[in-house]
C-alpha cells in the first residue's frame, strides 16, 4: 500500500488484479455467424473506433521515457492494444473449454493465444495471433490459485507459510502457477497444503516481500482524518453524489478526508482490506468529479480491461506518472493483515503517498494502486486492485468523457437486457433489441457503447 503519514512516512501499496473469461458464440438466425477466426479479425479491426485509443501527452511521454517507445510508437501500441484485446477476446470465446490464456509479444504488442487442443492452432493462426499449445487450459490454472488461497487462510500455520509465501499468480505464459516467497520451504509447504500437482506449480525466491504503501481527478494527493496521505483513483459519481475510488487500506467507512488542498473534502462511505482492496469517499458539493486523471489533458474514456503485457501508466501523489506493463491478472498478494486476491501485478514503481492512485492503459482506466516492492529510484513490483469490481461492488459510475464510439442509440429505446452503468465482463450476455449478444471484454457500459456501436466489446449470438 501506498499510504503516507503526514508526519513519519509510512510505506504502503495495494494491488489488483482482473482475469480473462472464455466465452462461446453461437449462430444467429437472421445470419450466419462468421466462422470464429473472421469474428475475431472484425472485432480487432473495431477496437481502436470503438474503445478510442487517444492518450494524454503527459502518458505518452511516460511511455516514452519508461518503455522506450517514440511518441508514434506509443500511439501505435496502444492502437494495437486495443485490437489485440479485442481479437483474443473473441478467440477466448470461440475456444472454450480449450482457452489457455493469451498475452501480447514484442514492441508491436502482438498477440499470442494458448490452447489445449491441437485443432484449435489453425483457427488461431488464421485470426492473427500466434498459437502455443500448452498442457493446462487456465481454468485448470485459476483452480489451482484458488486452493492455494485456501491453504494460505488455513489457521495459523497456512497463514504464517503464505507470509513467506506471499506472491501467487498465474503464468500463462509458461502455462503453470507461480509462487513468490522469501522461504522456499514455506512455499513448498504451502503447495503441499493446497493438494497441488508439484509439476504445475513454479516456486521463484524473492529478496522482499510486498509491504503495504500508507502513504476530484486521478492521482491527486488527499489526507485521511487530517493523519495520513493517499492518492485518488478515478472520480465516479452515484446519483447525484460525486466522489472517488482508491484502495480500502486507505480508510475504514466513516473515515473523513480532506483535499490536496487541505479543504474539506469527504468521507469513506466503504471500504474493505483484506480480501480485496477497495473503497469510495462521497464529497461535498465544493467538489466536482471530472473524468480527468492527474494534468493530464486527455480523459478517461472507459473502464476496457487490458491484457498480460499490455502498457499501464500509473500516477499518484509522490512520484507522478510512470509506465511499465501488465504482468499477470488475478494474482493473490499475502500482506501482514491477510490476503487480497483479485489483483494485477505490473512492473510499474510506486512509492509511499502514491497508494490507491489511478492505473490507466490508453484511455481506459484499469485499476487503483494496492501495493508492492522497490521505489521509483531502483524499480520495483506494483500491484493493482481492478477497477471494474470497485464500480459493480458499490453501484459506482466511471467518469469519463461521454464521447462514446458510435453514433449513439438512436430514437427511442429498443428494449432488452443490456444497460448503462452495468459492469460486464467477459462471457456475459445481454439482449439489445431482439439481438443477443455476448460480451467479449469487460468493462462497465456507457451510452454509446451500446452492443451495435461496439463490436470490439459485443459479440452478436
């Protein structure tokens, strides 16, 4: 956690995580379905149109001191992002029960595609990824992650063990289950305890364990009971009340907080930590939410959840905005207070002060800032709680700019299922009209991303 004390420096920084969900299409009635990879190619070609992939110059420049990206070459990977995700999220769907994984290679972020099945290379080659045929598919994966979680809270003894241990994520890279620890031995322990196939599971030794960081646009600086100092994540808004996302070990419900500018500001309306690491503060009325984060002049335009190996830039109140990637989703992180599962951990640096700041790739915000290793002076390890389950946790609404990818909905309401403000993820379905459709990325819908408008994120059944 990120968390500063006014007076001593306290270090904290939180995490967050989000996974990838298989989804499975069917054909419509009016028209045939086209086959899976041609599905794939067309929700690819939609992303950048539908998602919107201008970034603000403060994170362009941030890519291009920390990634080593020219301007041209950060616009053009988060384009290719955004197709990227748009074109698993669709393979993820056509595969099924064989879905492995995916993640992006290389300074054009091109995408790769993990399968169980041979007879699924070819459909995956001709979408435009490259196949990688692994042994596990990642529900397999994700199991395994989940009992390791069970024997981390398992008494006192599984407790002491995931402390030593307390970095767990999936690789679906190397298509196993990795876990970090300071003690090899109490890992080993650890897996023992889950009931785990030793063969699918990868032990690494780190130096540190990850620690807390305690340190209305994003990343702006706020005080918590006039003690302590946080970063803000995304300003949201619930009805007509205004206020901000940021991480749960930043303050208990009822918590007051007051601006950068020491002026009155709020209060924690939630909050939970451990478990996952999320909260809400309602402002006053001298207080506007804005879909802006930190200076930086482009806004917020969604909540698109982006892939291993995609670019994320993060600010907060101490060290300002740096960049690095997505490293794994749904990693579980043991603190000295417990465990917080769901969290995505990247190689962006953070500092005390910087904790539940915004994490951001292109336009579309990804999480707030949970915790970690190392500074900006040496590098480090950050983890991020997502945003998506913070908005559908507490009824929240993203700000942003409501420049959707569309025309609009056009005259009157069509009826169905699908609705504003709704937090989606990968494989739901909804109806629009009398269509069907199934979600092929999540995030939180808008108007203007209605299913029609936004084939990057809905799949027609």
């Amino acid at each position: 956690m990120l968390r500063r004390p006014v007076r001593a420096v306290c270090a904290v920084l939180a995490t967050a995580a989000l996974g990838l969900t298989a989804l499975q299409g069917t054909a419509g009635a009016a028209s045939p379905t086209p086959g899976p990879a041609a599905a794939a190619r067309a929700a690819a070609s939609a992303a950048p149109e539908t998602l919107g992939v201008a970034a603000a110059p403060e994170l362009i420049a941030a890519l291009r001191r920390d990634l080593g990206l020219t301007d041209g070459q950060a616009r053009a990977r988060i384009a290719a992002e955004a197709r990227a995700g748009a074109l698993t999220g669709a393979l993820a769907q056509a595969l099924g029960g064989g879905w492995a994984g995916s993640w992006l290679e290389g300074p054009d972020a091109a995408p790769a595609v993990a399968t169980t099945r041979t007879s699924d290379l070819a459909v995956i080659r001709a979408a435009g990824a490259r196949p990688v045929l692994v042994d596990r598919p990642l529900a397999a994966l994700d199991a395994a992650l989940a009992a390791l979680d069970r024997a981390a809270e398992r008494g006192p003894a599984g407790r002491a063990d995931a402390l030593a241990a307390p970095v767990r994520y999936v690789d679906v890279t190397a298509n196993t289950v990795v876990v970090q620890a300071t003690d090899r031995a109490a890992a080993e322990r650890l897996v023992a305890g889950a009931g785990l196939d030793r063969a699918a599971v990868r032990v690494e030794t780190v130096a540190e364990a990850p620690r807390p960081l305690y340190d209305l646009r994003g990343g702006d600086a706020y005080y918590i009971d006039n003690s302590s100092r946080c970063s803000i994540g995304f300003p949201i808004t619930r009805g007509t009340t205004q206020g901000f996302v940021s991480a749960g070990h930043c303050g208990r419900a009822g918590s007051s907080t007051t601006g950068a500018n020491r002026a009155a500001q709020g209060s924690f309306q939630a909050s939970v930590f451990p478990g996952n690491d999320m909260s809400w503060v309602a402002t006053n009325s001298s207080w506007t939410a804005t879909p802006y984060v930190n200076s930086a002049s482009g806004a917020v335009t969604g909540s698109v959840l982006q892939q291993i190996g995609a670019s994320v830039c993060r600010s907060g109140s101490t060290t300002g905005w740096h960049c690095g990637t997505i490293q794994q989703h749904n990693t579980s992180v043991t603190y000295a207070e417990g465990t917080v599962s769901g969290v995505t951990r990247t190689n962006v640096c953070a500092e005390p002060g910087d904790s539940g700041g915004s994490f951001i790739s292109g336009t579309q915000a990804q999480g707030v800032t949970s915790g970690g290793t190392g500074n900006c002076s040496q590098g480090g390890t950050t983890y991020f709680q997502p945003v998506n389950p913070i908005l559908q946790s507490y009824g929240l609404t993203l700000k942003t700019d409501g420049q959707g990818p569309g025309p609009g909905p056009g005259p009157g309401n069509p009826g169905g299922t699908w609705a504003a403000g709704t937090v989606y993820q990968a494989g739901a379905t909804v109806t629009y009209g009398s269509t069907s459709y199934r979600c092929l990325q999540g995030h939180q819908a808008q108007v203007g991303w209605e299913p029609p408008n936004a084939p990057a994120l809905w799949q027609a059944v």
